[in-house]
C-alpha cells in the first residue's frame, strides 16, 4: 500500500457526504441545553494549551445523561485533516432542571498536523461543544455551540515546545 491517506476511507475524511450515524448520535429521554461556550484565552502563542468551559443544563422533565463532545475544525490547514477532529468529551449525569459548568484542557499536541513530523501552525480555528458533531444531519435534539480562536507565531515541530 503506498497511499496512506484517509480521504475517502473514513467519515472523518468524507467531503460533503454525512455519515448516516456520526459519531456521537444516539437518543436521550430529555432535553439538553448548552451555552456560556468560553475559551481562554482566545489567541494563543504556538505551543499554548486551551481552557473551555461551557456550561450545561437538563432543561427536560428526567433525570438523565448527556455526553459532552468537544471538536477543532482548521479553518486553513497546510495538510489535509479531518473536517473536525474530537479533542475532548465527558459523559455528565444531570437531575431535571439541574445545570452545571463543565471546564476542558484542549492540548497543543490536539492542534498538530502531520507534515513527515508533527508540527504546530498559526492560523484560525472552531472550537464546537455539544451533544454531537457540528453540522449533524440526522441529529438527536441537542445543540453544538461554536467559538473561534486564533494561534500565533511561526510554525514548528511539536517536539520543540
């Protein structure tokens, strides 16, 4: 085999095509409601972690379980990736009407792209949180909540940070 690339081969790599059941689809018994997506801080130096919270709510009649999904999108990668890559999630038990803030460390090493090494690059980014992958097609009731944040400095291999 000489082509290694995941175009093609799977829904992470699909063009406009969605998958029937993404990762992240299921069913729930309530309802959920996402807000207060913050990200700190929002432009970032090269080999800088990235804190998110976000808080969530059981706005429906049950007791109930929401995985909470955390997924970066590359506005402008130099190297194909993945539409959106999950960098993050936690299964969360909520009690009717209860709320909670959930706080997340996306990593660096999240943000590289294979480049015949593992490399950090500048640019602008998505961060989403829900209940399932952005841009869902066959959905549950849920929300995916987006904000955007930018990397600065000069590329470099991952190794050197």
């Amino acid at each position: 085999m000489e082509n290694y690339t995941m175009e093609g081969r799977t829904y992470r790599y699909y063009g406009r095509e969605a998958p029937l059941y993404p990762f992240g689809y299921g069913l729930s018994y309530t309802t959920f409601h996402y807000r207060d997506l913050v990200l700190s801080p929002t432009v970032l130096p090269i080999c800088a972690n990235l804190s998110v919270s976000v808080v969530l709510e059981n706005t429906g009649p049950r007791d109930s379980e929401e995985v909470v999904q955390l997924y970066l999108c590359w506005e402008q990668p130099s190297v194909p990736v993945p539409r959106w890559q999950l960098v993050a999630f936690r299964r969360v038990a909520l009690r009717a009407g209860g709320a909670t803030k959930l706080s997340f460390g996306v990593l660096a090493a999240q943000r590289a792209v294979w480049t015949q090494q593992w490399q950090l690059e500048p640019g602008t980014f998505t961060l989403f949180a829900g209940g399932q992958q952005p841009r869902q097609q066959t959905r549950a009731p849920s929300e995916v909540l987006s904000v955007g944040f930018s990397v600065t400095g000069a590329a470099r291999a991952l190794h050197s940070c």
